[in-house]
C-alpha cells in the first residue's frame, strides 16, 4: 500500500469499527456515516490491500481470514498507541477504563471501596457499568468484567479475584416465627429467595442446590419462592423478613455481624466451583492503567 494519507486512515479506522462490530449499519451509526459510505471505504481498502476482509452475506457481514488477522493487529496496535500517548501526556498512570461488574458485587464490595483507588490513581476514569449479560468483547470496549463464575473463559485471561462460601441467611424474626435455629426439616416451611443470575446461565436455584451439596444435606426445597436477578435484592428481602436467601459471605458478611440477618443452619460453607474472577481479553503489553486496576483488586479482596 502506497504511504498512508488521510484517506488511507479513514479507511482503516472503518475497518476497525466494522470489524469489531460485524455490521457496516452499526458502524456507520459509530462513525455518523451512511451503510454505503462504509462499504465504499471498505471497498476501497480492499482494492489497496488487495485482500478481502468481509464475506458479505444476505443480513450480515463476516471478517475473512485475512480480515481477522489485520482486525487483531490492528487492536492491538491501537491499544498500545493509546497507552503510549496517555503515558508521554500524563507521566503517570492516565486514562479510562470501562469497568463491568455484576451489579450485586458492586453494590455491596466494589462502590465502598473505590475511595481508596481514586484516592491512589487520580488519573485513572473508572467507567463503572453493571448488568447480567454475558459481554462480547468485541461489540462493546469493556476493559475488565469482575464476576461470579467458575473461571472457564476460553481465549480470555481469567485471574481468581476471592473465593466465596455460601449459607442460607434471614432475618432474627423470621428464623424465630419459624423455629429454623438447627432444624433444617423446618426448611420446608420457609420462602425462599432465588438469585435467577447468579451466573451465566444458572438455574433459577442454582445457588441453593450448589448449597445442598457443598453442605452434604439431603433435602428436597420448599415450592414457595421468590425470584430476583441480583443478588443483594434477595439479602434486602431478607432482612425485611420476606424468606431465607443464599447468602454469599463476602456480600452479606456486614449484614451478618451487625444482627440484621442470622445464618439458621450453620456457617457458611466452601464451593469449589464458584468464585470471583477478573477477566479480560489478553494484552500485549498490558495497558498499566489496566493493570494497576487489577492489582488493587486483588489487594483489596485480601484486606
């Protein structure tokens, strides 16, 4: 390819939007172009490469091998411009992040805690967005997800964060109103309280039967449930006497040893399956701003 110009740049930086996001429609609503004025750009690109980067199908589109390979370089030659630039600006660690986080853990370990980040890395913007879904890392510029999982995330960096022990919690009234002080058989009297997105793809009572077999209880549940899809929605219920949540200790421990909720059937118990994980695409180099992000993470989850 002939030196590059501005237009040459234009046409890359359109590959780089379509490509990440496999629709010249969306990526022309990113770059406030038309559809056809995108697929000219990629047409012309094509034409100075002499490759072709999309298979152009009926309703979508798709990266050929070649594009693959130029979209992958072409990431990570960003990446690293981007770091270099905030570094040379800033002379310390700079730059935004996007942060995803369950929306539960924010609200209970994360939110509390991120004075002490701000109050190290001034220059760091979190972008903090919570949600369940599953994120496509190439559709959306998410940076790091912090989640609840069993760690398997092929061809991303999965790093354990904390792990974590479960038991049934509720509210001092409700425990005494139904006599569950060590008497599980009173189960069956009780409502529980379903975490339905406790993780991907979860059962509505994933976290209880997980419970049932980490405890080594034979027990069938009790029909009569309610059902939220956060985590700290249940403990809420909970302490406002509404049934028996699963509690997981790094998100109700306070709530615990304040009074507001009692565990009825013992301690909590260790899982091997689920945990935290910090999880992101790999990098090469890692950006700093991302790192130093990850490594008080992991200083906080041991504090």
């Amino acid at each position: 390819m002939r030196e590059l110009n501005g237009a040459h740049l234009a046409n890359l930086h359109t590959f780089l939007v379509a490509a990440r996001h496999l629709s010249f429609a969306r990526a022309a609503d990113e770059l406030c172009l038309t559809p056809s004025a995108v697929s000219h750009r990629i047409a012309r690109l094509e034409e100075e490469l002499a490759l072709k980067l999309f298979h152009r199908l009926p309703r979508k589109v798709t990266l050929t091998e070649d594009g693959e390979r130029i979209f992958q370089i072409m990431q990570r030659t960003m990446g690293a411009l981007s770091e270099a630039v905030l570094e040379r600006a800033h002379g310390q660690v700079a730059g935004q992040l996007t942060f995803y986080v369950r929306p539960s853990v924010a609200q209970c370990w994360l939110v509390p805690r991120l004075a002490d980040f701000t109050s190290r890395y001034p220059d760091v913007q979190l972008d903090i967005r919570v949600g369940n879904e599953s994120i496509d890392y190439r559709t959306r510029k998410i940076d790091l997800v912090l989640c609840y999982s069993d760690g398997n995330y092929p061809g991303l960096v999965s790093t354990p964060l904390m792990p974590e022990r479960i038991a049934p919690v509720c509210s001092p009234a409700y425990a005494r109103r139904l006599g569950l002080h060590g008497s599980l058989a009173n189960l069956h009297d009780c409502t529980l309280l379903h975490d339905v997105a406790a993780w991907d793809n979860a059962a509505f009572d994933a976290e209880w039967r997980l419970w049932l077999q980490a405890a080594g209880v034979q027990s069938l549940l009790p029909e009569r449930f309610l059902t939220f899809d956060r985590s700290d929605l249940c403990t809420l219920a909970a302490v406002n006497h509404a049934g028996v949540a699963m509690g997981r200790e790094q998100l109700v421990r306070q709530r615990v040893a304040s009074g507001e909720l009692v565990l009825p059937f013992g301690d909590f118990v260790e899982i091997n399956k689920q945990g935290y994980y910090l999880v992101h695409p790999p990098h090469d180099p890692m950006p700093r701003r991302l790192q130093v992000l990850i490594d008080w993470l992991r200083q906080a989850a041991k504090a």
